[in-house]
C-alpha cells in the first residue's frame, strides 16, 4: 500500500478526526499482540465509513471480517440505537472484538458471528441492512458481495476494502489478485449498483444499490 507518500498520509490524518480513545487502544492493542496488525481498517478508512453512514442515517450495519473489532466499534459509534452484525472465522479474534466491544460499551449494538461469513449471511433477511463493509478473506469476496446485495435494501451502500491490493490487480498474478480483480468488474458490470473505485488506502469499492 505504497501509492501516497507517506508525509500526506501524516497529514491527512492530522487534519482528520481523530479515533476514540478505545480505539486508540485496541489499535495499540492489535499492533502489538496481533499477526498481520495491518489488517485493521484505521482511521482513514475508518472515518470515511462513518462519514457514509452519518450521510445516509444507516442504523442497520452488516459486516463480513471483524478481525479485532476495530471497524465494526468505529461504525457502531455514530449512532447510539445502531444494530450492527460482524462475521468472523476466528475464535482468537472473536474474543478480542467482544472484549472490546464490551470496553466500549456497545455489546447491545454489535453481535460477533463466528463461523464461515457465508453460511452466516444466509441467516439473514433479504433487504434489512442500510449498509455492509466486506473486509474478509479476499478469496470470497465475490460470493460476499453476490449475497450482501440482497440484503441490503435499495439505497443501501455496500462498502469493499483491499480493492486494489496494492496495484497487484492490475496484473493479477495471484489468487487473490484475480479475484479481486474479477470481483471489480463482476461489480461494475452489475446493473443493480452505482459504483466508484477510491484509492483511499489500499482501495475502496463503493457501491450504492438502485
């Protein structure tokens, strides 16, 4: 994710809001305790998907890949009465999410699924959710997406992280570069969708549903 210099990415996020204070802490926490900490959204993305949410007064949130908790307590945080629901595969990470969770005070706002996201999306309801943040195992991101836009209503908004993997989509080589790649233009072929591709991070596929 070396697209920005990294002096503009100090910048930018000086002049952003900041985290929380929990979320400072688990981001500390994460770093420090977890494999692959950079898997954690961070504020920059962090902010953008509240800023979506805050626009479109989203209460009911879907989320596939939890990791330590960090984008679903940050989506959760906008609104006191959100119903936020978050997949996760592993137990480890499950437990560090809930006791964060549970920090923040928002264990009667968000529920961690654990199990494999997508026989967990079948347990929901077609159309209840106003937005979704996939941020997941890149391998499945097109069957995340297949089944999240039939549950999100219309005018909801699903939100994709890693959409450009570090640029390695433009020439995929790897498994996972292909999907994603795959997945992009599954995506903007998908006459269901309004979508744009940010270069915010390591790439933000925005879809609004029609």
């Amino acid at each position: 994710m070396k697209f920005i210099d990294k002096k503009i990415l100090e910048y930018c996020d000086n002049n952003s809001n900041q985290d929380s204070g929990i979320l400072q802490e688990l981001e500390d926490f994460t770093f420090k305790n977890k494999q692959l900490p950079q898997m954690i959204s961070g504020n920059m993305v962090g902010n953008f998907l509240q800023f979506i949410i805050q626009s479109m007064k989203a209460k009911k949130i879907l989320e596939v890949g939890t990791f330590t908790g960090y984008s679903a307590i940050k989506m959760a945080e906008v609104y006191s009465d959100c119903e936020l629901h978050t997949c996760e595969a592993m137990e480890k990470h499950v437990k560090t999410a809930n006791d964060f969770i549970q920090k923040a005070n928002l264990q009667k706002n968000i529920t961690v699924h654990q199990g494999q996201a997508l026989e967990t999306l079948e347990t929901f309801q077609t159309g209840y959710f106003d937005f979704a943040f996939i941020d997941a195992d890149k391998i499945n991101y097109l069957e995340y997406y297949k089944r999240i836009i039939t549950l999100i209503r219309k005018g909801g908004v699903i939100v994709l992280d890693n959409m450009l993997w570090s640029g390695e989509v433009i020439s995929p080589k790897d498994d996972h570069s292909k999907v994603l790649n795959k997945t992009a233009k599954f995506i903007n072929e998908d006459e269901r969708v309004f979508n744009t591709l940010l270069p915010i991070r390591d790439g933000l596929m925005v879809c609004y549903k029609k």
